[in-house]
C-alpha cells in the first residue's frame, strides 16, 4: 500500500487546489525556510484524522483554513484528499483506490468521506489501525518526535510498540469496556439506591392505596348514586323548562295577538279619526256651499228687488218722457215758426242784397265802421239766438232732473241710514266669527296634541314593556347564576378540606360559629381580584376566629375525626403592623397602586388579621414596574394587577394554566358584583313597572271626549255665525254697491242742475242791430254807403242763411231729441219686458237657490249624523283598544311568573349541569341517559347523606396513592430486572476484557520479542558498532509496563540517553523507527528534517537503510540535505510565488541518473531553490 496522491485546497498556505503526485520509494520535500514545506505534511497528518490542533502546529482547528494574503481573500473551507494504492488489499476495503477525504469549514463543520462517502472520524480510525498509519504511530516523525523517541517517558514509547504490535484497537476497546464496566457499575448503585428509596415510599403508601381504593368505591357509589339523581333533577328542571317555554311561548303569541289587535283596534281607531278629520272637511266644504248657495239666494232676491226698481224707475221715466214729448211738439212747433221766419229773413237779406249790389258801389269809412259794428252785433245776435235755444232745453231738462234729484237724495237716504248698522253687524260678526274659528282651531289642536300623546304613550308602553321582559330574563338569569354561587360558597367549594370540614361542623352544630374565612372577609373591587388572590394565596383558606380557645376546638375536632388540617386567625394574637417610612414612601411612586390591606374592605373586627396577611403587600400596576422596583425594601411581596408575584427575596412567580377554577376571592368578588347587577336590574324593572299611564290615558280620554263635544258645539256655533256674517257680508256689498251707484246719479244730476243758464234778450240785441243799420245808411255817402249796404245786405243774407241754417239744425235736434224720445219711449216695452225676464229668471233661480239651500243643508246635517256616528265608532275602538291592551299587559305578567318559574328551574337545570361537570365530570346527556337506565331508590337521598358521611370520616384521603402504589410497585419490578440486565452485561464486559488482555498480552510479547532482536541489530548497522537493547520497565505487569531503551555507542561507555549528543540521540532514534519498521512495516513514512542533526556519513547509512525498506514503505522526506536530495526518486519543490499563498513544483529523477550517481539532482535542486 502507498500514498499516490495528495489534492490540497484552503489548507494553511495552500490557497488553490494543488494536487502532489508521490509516485516513488522515497520522495524529498525542499525549498526555501516558510514556504510550506511542512504544510504539506502537516496536511496528509490533519487527512489521516489528526484533531489536536497543537500537533499541526496551530491553536485552534479553524487556523488550518487559508486566512488570506495581500492579494488573496480568506477562503471559507479546507479540504484535503489522500489516494492510497490498495492493490495488496492492506485496508479493508474491496477497492484498488482508497480515498480519505476530510473538510472544515470556518463555521466549524467537519466532513469525512472514504471513496467519497461520507463516514465518521471513528470510521477512519480503524480503517487505518492495522496499516501503521494510526493517531498513535510512527508513520510522520519529526526532529522533535526523534528526540522525544529517547527523552520520552517509558509509557510513551510503548504506544509505538503497542501500534507495531496491533494492540492499539485492543487497548481502545479494552478502554471502552472499562468505561462501560464503570458505567454499569454506577448504574448498579444508583438502582439499588432508588430500590431503596422505593422501599421506603412504597411501604408507608400501601395502607393509604388501600383506604384510597375503599375512598374510591364509596366515592363511585355516590358518583353513580348522586349523579343519577342529579340527572333525574336535571331532566325534571329540562321537561319543566319544555313545558314552560311552551307556555311562554302560548302567552307570548297571545300577548302577541293582543299586543296586535289593540294595534289594529289602534289603527281602525286613527282611520276612523283621519275619516272624522275628512268629514269635517266634507262638512266645511258643504257649510261653504251653502254659504255660497244662500248667497245666490240673495243675489236672487236681490236681482228681483233691483229689476222691481228699475221697472218703477222705467214707469217714471216713461211719464218723464210723456211730459218732456208734449213740451217738445210746441218747441218743435216754435222751432219750425221760427225756421220759416229765419228763411224768410233770408230771402228778404239776400234780395237786399240783390238790389244793393245792382244799386250801390262804394261805402264811406264811417259806414264801414257801422258796418263792423253791425257784423259784431249780428254775431251776438246769433249767439244769443243760440243760448236762448239751449236755455229752453236746459230749462225742459232741470225739470227732470229735479224730479230726479229728489227721488236719488231719498233713496239714498235710506242707503245711508242703514250702511253704518250694517258695517257695526259685519265688523261684529266678523269678531264674533274669528274668535269661534280661533276657539275650533285650537280644540282641534288640543285633540291633535291628545291624539300624538296617547300614541305617545302608547309607544312608551310597548317599550317598557318590551325593556320590562328582556330585564326579566337578565334578572332571571343573572339570580340563577347568583344562586348558583351562594350554594357553592355556602358548599365551602373551594376551600381546604379541613377549613371546610370546620365550617361543616359549625354548620351541624358541633362546633360555635365563630369561624369566618379570611376570603369570605373582605371585599375587593373587580380590578384587584386577582392581584389580591396571589397575594392571599392559600392564607385565603384560612379561618379567623375572635379568641385562641376556638383554635383549639377546631383543632380538636380535626384530629379526632382525621378530617385534615386548617389555619387559623386569632385577631386577639394579631400584631398591629404600621407601614415602614420606605415602604410609604414606594407607596407614592408611579405604577404603585397601593398597600393590599388598605385596597380590600372589611368589617373592622377583621381589620387586624387582614393587615397581619395583608399589610406588607405591594399591588403594582404591572410587571415592569414590579420588577424596577423590586431592589426596594420595607415589603415582602409585590404583587401586579395580572397576578405576578415578587417575594422580597428576589424570587418571581407568574405565568398562566391551561384552565384556572375561580378561586375563593373571585368567587366572592364575582357574587358581589352579580348582586350589584341584580339590584341594578332590578330597580330598572321596578321603574320600568311603576310607569304605569292607566290614568293618565283615561284622563285623556276624558278630555278628548270633551273636547270632541266641544268642538262639535263650536263648530255649529262657527258654521251659524258664520253664514249670518257671509250674509252681512253680502248685504253690506250691495248695500255698498246702491250707495254708490246713487251717489254718482246724484253727483252727474246735481251737476247737470247746477250748470247756470240765464236767458237772452234777444228782441233788444235786433233792435240795436236795426238801429245800426239805419245809422248806417244815414251816414254813409252814396258810393259807400252803397258799398256798406252791399256788405251788409251780403252780411245779413248770409247771416240770415245762417239763422235758417240754425233753425233748421235745431229744428233737426229737436225732432232728434223727440225720435230719441221715442225711441226711448219704445225701448222702454222692451227694457221693461227685459226686466220682467229678468224677475223671472231671478225667480226661478231663487226658488233653484232656495232648493240648493236646502238641499246642501240636508247634507250637511247628514255629514254631521255620521260624523257623530264615527265619533262614536272611534270612541268604542278606543274602548276595544284599551281592553286589548289590558288582556296583552295581564299576558305579559303571567309571561313575566312564568319566565321567572322557568329562570328558577333554568338555575336549578345550571347548578345540576354544574355540579356534574365539576363533581363528576359528566354533561348533561350522559347525566341524563344514566338516569334513564338507573334505578333510583326512594331512600337514594339518605344513602347519598350516608356516602358523603363515610367519605368524611375516612378524611383527607390520598387518591394518589393508589397509582403512586402501582407506580412504585411498577417501577421496584422494573429496576430489579434491569439490576439482573446489568449484572449480567457486567459478566460480559469482565469476560471481554479478559480476552482482550489475553490477546493483547500475546501480541505484545510476540512483537517485544522481534524488536528486542530488530533493535539491537538495527542500531549495529545503523551505527556501526555498538549495542542497543530494550526492555520493560515492569516485567510482572506486562499490559501496563512501560519501555526502557539503553544504547551503548561505538568507542564508549554505556550512558544515560540524556548525556548522549544530538547526532547520537538522533542515530539512536532512528535505529528504534527502523526497528520498528522492521518488525511491523509501514506503508508511509514521513521524515520531517530527522538528518539535521546528522554528518554526511550517518546521513548515507540513514540513506542505505531507507532504501533496504523501500520494498515495504514509502518514505517522505522533509530536508535541507543535499545528499538526502540527491537519494530521493522524486523531489517536490515548494515556493511562493505570490505572498502567503504556497505552489509545489514536482520533479522525478532519471533513471540512469539515479543509477550513475550523477549531479543533476543537485543542480535541479539548486534551481529548485532559485525558483
């Protein structure tokens, strides 16, 4: 077997991967001093499994990882591979390459592989036992190890000899059966120790298992027995629930149907009322019609009074126009005399006229001027011809109108006479009337305001009532959960068992009531429950006791009936505490809630034993705090809001269970605040049912009752004040209306008769116009004179044309004025005949009117009868409404008993439930299916009272003695097996050591033997002379004697090894290694600088006797010798070429060199060391 091949990666100053080919008997390492020559073979050592990091010249086992250079980084693993020749079947593998692979990385993962499968270092180990190449050989030698070889202890030289011999794997196993041997003997002692201590907890138990297995009977009999009542019970309380939801259910769907009809009845009630409000509309609208119906009725009456008038002002007209007709005719007359007299006038002008202008030429300037003057007055004459035409008219005309005027003023009279009683009447009515219809707007109101609070009130019900049943089932609830608490405090649960038997005693009478728990003590607010629960903890069992005889009864009676153990309080023996200056000072630091004995109440007679137990206790508001302060002193506990505890020695307590019972001050805390929900409840309720609106509802009812009738009254009082003010109205209007129209004939009349005609002299103004003519035609000279009468005589025919003219357009007028007349005259037959169709029209109208009137009255009256109707409908739905909802209010209170009779069997159902799952541990329908197949018998009751009597007298019974029995009894057969398994395996071992002693033995001496001959033979040879010998130190103890080593060198005396020099020391100590190699070759030797010490000579007989093992060994040669060089087949140059980071250059001598002893070696070496 050899060494073919070494692949290096990461290891020490190999920072690539470098793989050594080591084909040759002996191969040298050279180069220069630090350039990793001794890294190589430091790395097939650490390949070989080597695991003291000293031995590869490092102090940890990470510092053979390549750790980086000035141009390299650290790498993160190495890695070294070993390649053994096995073609001689040296390692025991099936394999003609063995391969030894070994890895670490920097976080401290090592991996070994063989033929690259991974292996334990173990694996390795003896893989390589037998090869000589082991941990504890001789296959890498050093300078130091060859001068250790001699000055080595004598125990340390025969682990080479034990690695020669093959004992090595004995002595390893050996080793391990010593370790097993004194491990199975420690494990002996300790089962006899703890069978031992079995004994003596196994005896005392069995009595206890025994009343434990009788406790357990007794207890299973009450459990089957009380168990199966309580399932009887719990079915009783569920049919009873059945049956009681069925009612409730009953009731609730009849309070419901009431609840429904009073709710409809409510609705026909509020329809019937919303048709009374639309009657009354109806109503309005008739009273309206017939207010506007008996207005036509007088505008009716009216219009025939009127047309009446205008025929007796059409029969005076028609007289008027009679007598102005008559006087017309003699106008007419005069008017056509005077017409005739005018044209005659004329001719006689214009033959004047003629003759002058045939007659005369000129006229003088004093006939002009009579002339003019003449032409002034014949325009007055004219003018007064025409204003005595319009006088005579006026004059026929203001005869008339007096007749007129006389009888308007009359008429009007009248008017105005009764214009001011009627404004009175209408501005009366009109006050009367707004104060009637003020007084029905605000009735109506008050019944709308009545209508909204009963439906007010009516809501307020429904809602109390509804608040009133849901307090019900939480009041209902909330006592059988209070209930459930009372008989569990006053059951003792949770109490000590000699705390409860105690109070049991009391109880029956055998003891004085003088025993109060410290839990049962003191109230706490709900925040500090739990903080005050840690820091009673079990002192809350305790019992305190006004006197120091009561102790001692109690005492008493716990022994002689073994009924277990209990604490109690005297307050006469309770010292007063007063809180240190410390601790009041950390009392006013934040996050400190307060001291425990000043946080809890209690009745003042409690008071010394709740500060003894409480007064030196800290509440915090959380851990945090606690813990800062927990260097502080002047307490002895601190406790936080969540229950952590803190003692004053530094100690903490805390965290949570799975499940957690209510402890004995929760429990009580919890009672507290269900009575406090309860009284709140039930106040709520006692509100909620005292608001009762019974009379309040039937006073509204009254009133609205009332008021219905008084709006009745009023609204016939406003409908008849009302008409008679319309009809005022109506009356004033037109009274108004004639008072007006006469005013203005009166006004147009006075007018026309005020205007002031005078009459004319007409005769004086033409006898001053002849008077001027005559001048005329006495002044004027012939010429004009002439001309004067020429003018004038034009002036006069034209004047007198003009007259006729006149006359003619009077006489025109005139007889227009008389045809007008008569027109008048025949239109007054038909304006009379008009008005007569008229007061016919009117007439029947009126009767139509009339009819209408009483017509819309009958409706009206019969609007009213079945508005009364309605009101009565109405009125009896309120009564049928109230009724309803007194049958949903007596509904709701059998609902209300039958709610609490099932709340109380529901508390009866929950504290069976409880007991059964916290006594037995059995729901509700396994209770129940075990009490339909259990017989139950009529004494069961008594035989559960007799049960818990014996459970009691047995006393504090250890139900964990029965398993603890088994356990101990179990675990005693257990151990006594395995004493028998251990003995037995220590036979074994004692047996096993003695073969491998025997055979270690054997093989020790056999090799001895050889090395003791090898040795001595070796050391002539290899010296030249002299002797060598090696023997035991102790002859009698071969297995653990050491090696002594006694050389004598050629020339000298024999010596002490530590007198001889370093080349002797070295020569002696190769001569041991190649004695040992003769006795037990090695595949691989590895020489780091042996040849120092040596001069040439020794140095070519240390070369001679390697190359007489080169048939079985590989030799490996660190050196500096340039003769050992040049004996090596191959050399393996290392240097550095680049700072830190090591490379290896091989080189295999020639053949025919080595044979010739040529100097090429030696120069190659020489340029080995320059490159």
């Amino acid at each position: 077997m050899k060494l073919k091949r070494v692949k290096i990666f990461g290891f020490k100053t190999f920072a690539e991967r470098t793989e050594v080919e080591l084909d040759g008997n002996i191969i040298a390492i050279i180069g220069p001093n630090g350039c990793g020559k001794s890294n190589i073979v430091d790395s097939i050592l650490w390949g070989l499994g080597e695991t003291n990091a000293r031995n590869l010249r490092a102090q940890t086992s990470k510092e053979v990882i390549f750790s980086g250079s000035s141009r390299r980084k650290a790498l993160g693993y190495a890695e070294v591979t070993l390649l053994f020749d096995n073609e001689d079947g040296t390692l025991p593998i099936d394999s003609s390459e063995v391969s030894v692979t070994r890895r670490l990385t920097r976080a401290g993962d090592s991996d070994y592989s063989i033929n690259k499968r991974n292996c334990r270092l173990r694996d390795v180990n003896e893989l390589l036992a037998d090869s000589g190449l082991g941990r504890a050989g001789y296959a890498i030698v050093t300078q130091s190890d060859i001068d250790q070889a001699l000055s080595a202890s004598a125990m340390q030289r025969r682990a080479w000899i034990d690695e020669a011999a093959g004992v090595q794997r004995y002595r390893a196993r050996r080793t391990e059966s010593l370790r097993r041997l004194d491990t199975a003997q420690g494990h002996l002692q300790r089962i006899h120790d703890i069978i031992n201590e079995i004994e003596t907890q196994r005896e005392p138990l069995r009595a206890e298992a025994e009343t434990a297995k009788q406790y357990k009977v007794t207890l299973s009999s009450l459990r089957e027995i009380e168990s199966a009542l309580l399932g009887k019970e719990l079915t009783e309380a569920i049919s009873e629930i059945v049956e009681l939801e069925k009612r409730i259910e009953a009731t609730l769907n009849s309070v419901d149907h009431e609840n429904d009809r009073a709710e409809d009845l409510r609705t026909k009630h509020r329809e019937t009322l919303r048709l009374i409000d639309g009657l009354d509309l109806d109503i309005e609208r008739h009273r309206e019609a017939l207010l506007l119906a008996q207005t036509r009725l007088e505008q009716a009456i009216s219009q025939v009074q009127l047309s009446e008038q205008k025929l007796e002002s059409l029969k005076t007209l028609e007289a008027t126009l009679a007598d102005d007709s008559d006087s017309s005719s003699e106008q007419i007359e005069a008017a056509v005399a005077e017409l005739a007299k005018a044209k005659t006038q004329a001719d006689l002008a214009q033959s004047e006229f003629d003759s002058l202008e045939e007659s005369l030429g000129n006229v003088d300037a004093e006939a002009k001027s009579f002339a003019i003057q003449l032409k002034a007055v014949e325009a007055e004459l004219i003018a007064a011809r025409q204003t005595q035409t319009d006088f005579e008219r006026h004059q026929l005309e203001a005869q008339h109108t007096k007749t007129r005027i006389k009888a308007v003023k009359k008429e009007l009279e009248g008017v105005l006479e009764s214009l001011p009683d009627l404004q009175e009447a209408v501005t009366e009515n009109e006050a009367s009337t707004t104060e009637l219809q003020s007084k029905v707007e605000l009735t109506k109101e008050q019944l709308r305001t009545i209508d909204q609070s009963l439906r007010d009130i009516q809501t307020a019900e429904d809602r109390h009532a509804a608040e009133s049943r849901k307090l019900l089932a939480q009041i209902a609830a909330l006592d059988g959960r209070r209930r459930g608490i009372e008989s569990t405090i006053e059951a003792n649960e949770g109490l000590a068992q000699g705390s409860r038997a105690v109070l049991e005693a009391v109880k029956a009478g055998r003891l004085p009531d003088e025993y109060t728990p410290v839990a049962h003590a003191i109230h706490i607010e709900g925040d500090l429950v739990q903080a005050i629960e840690t820091a009673l903890g079990a002192a809350g069992n305790d019992l305190i006791v006004p006197n120091e005889s009561a102790p001692k009864a109690a005492i008493q009676f716990l022994k002689e009936f073994r009924a277990g153990r209990a604490t109690f309080q005297p307050i006469p023996l309770m010292r007063p505490q007063s809180p240190s200056p410390e601790l009041r000072q950390l009392l006013h630091t934040k996050g400190i809630v307060g001291l425990a004995s000043e946080l809890v109440e209690c009745d003042h007679k409690h008071r010394p034993v709740i500060d003894s137990l409480l007064g030196r206790t800290v509440i915090a508001e959380d851990l945090d705090t606690a813990l800062n302060l927990a260097r502080t002193r002047g307490w002895s506990r601190m406790v936080t809001l969540d229950g952590e505890l803190i003692h004053s020695s530094g100690a903490v307590t805390g965290g949570a269970q799975k499940s957690r019972g209510t402890g004995l001050v929760q429990r009580r805390a919890e009672l507290d605040q269900v009575e406090q929900e309860l009284k709140s409840l039930q106040a709520q309720l006692e509100k909620a049912q005292r608001w009762n609106q019974a009379d309040a509802v039937a006073e509204l009812e009254t009133n609205r009752q009332t008021l219905i009738t008084e709006l009745a009254n009023q609204q016939s009082e406003f409908d008849e004040a009302r008409n008679w003010f319309m009809s005022l109205k109506h009356e004033l209007s037109t009274t108004q209306s004639s008072r007006d129209k006469l005013q203005g004939e009166l006004d147009r009349l006075t007018q026309i008769q005020s205007a002031d005609l005078k009459p004319i002299d007409v005769p004086e103004i033409e006898a001053r116009r002849d008077n001027l003519m005559r001048q005329l035609a006495a002044k004027s000279s012939d010429a004009e004179s002439a001309q004067t009468r020429l003018s004038e005589a034009r002036q006069r025919a034209a004047e007198a044309a003009e007259r006729a003219k006149e006359s003619e357009r009077r006489l025109s007028a005139m007889s227009s004025n008389a045809e007008q007349r008569q027109a008048r005259l025949a239109n007054i037959n038909p304006e009379r005949e008009r008005l007569h169709s008229l007061i016919t029209e009117a007439t029947t109208d009126r009767a139509k009117r009339e009819e209408e009137v009483a017509k819309t009255r009958t409706e009206t009256i019969t609007l009213q009868e079945k508005r009364k109707q309605l009101a009565t409908d109405a009125e009896n739905l309120s009564i049928q409404s109230e009724q309803a909802q007194r049958a949903a209010q007596s509904g709701s209170e059998i609902l209300h008993q039958c709610e609490i009779k099932r709340a109380r069997a529901d508390s009866r159902r929950s504290a069976a439930t409880e007991r059964l799952l916290e006594e037995y541990g059995l729901t509700p329908e396994e209770a129940m299916a075990q009490s339909e197949d259990a017989l139950i018998a009529p004494d069961a009751p008594a035989l559960v009272a007799k049960l818990r009597r014996d459970l009691k007298q047995m006393g504090d019974v250890n139900l964990g003695a029965i398993d603890a029995y088994e356990r101990l009894t179990e675990r005693h057969d257990e151990l006594a097996t395995q004493v028998a398994d251990v003995e037995e395996g220590m036979v074994e071992i004692r047996s096993t050591i003695k073969e491998l002693d025997d055979l270690t033995r054997q093989r020790f001496v056999e090799t001895f033997e050889k090395l003791q001959a090898a040795f001595g033979e070796v050391f002539v040879k290899l010296l030249g002379g002299g002797e060598a010998s090696i023997s035991l130190s102790d002859p009698h103890n071969i297995l653990d004697s050491g090696v002594e080593i006694s050389v004598t060198i050629p020339g000298k005396k024999q010596q002490r090894l530590e007198l001889l020099s370093g080349g002797e020391r070295a020569m002696s100590a190769l001569a041991f290694l190649f004695s040992l190699l003769k006795v037990k070759p090695c595949p691989l030797v590895i020489l780091d600088e042996v040849d120092a010490p040596l001069d040439g000579r020794n140095v070519e007989r240390f070369i001679q006797m390697m190359r007489e093992f080169n048939d079985q060994t590989q030799f490996i040669l660190i050196t500096h010798n340039n003769v050992t060089i040049e004996s090596a087949d191959v050399f393996l140059g290392v240097t550095m070429q680049e700072p830190g980071c090591s490379t290896v250059i091989p080189f295999r001598v020639p053949a025919h060199a080595i044979e010739s002893k040529e100097t090429t070696p030696a120069l190659t070496v020489e340029s080995a060391y320059v490159n």
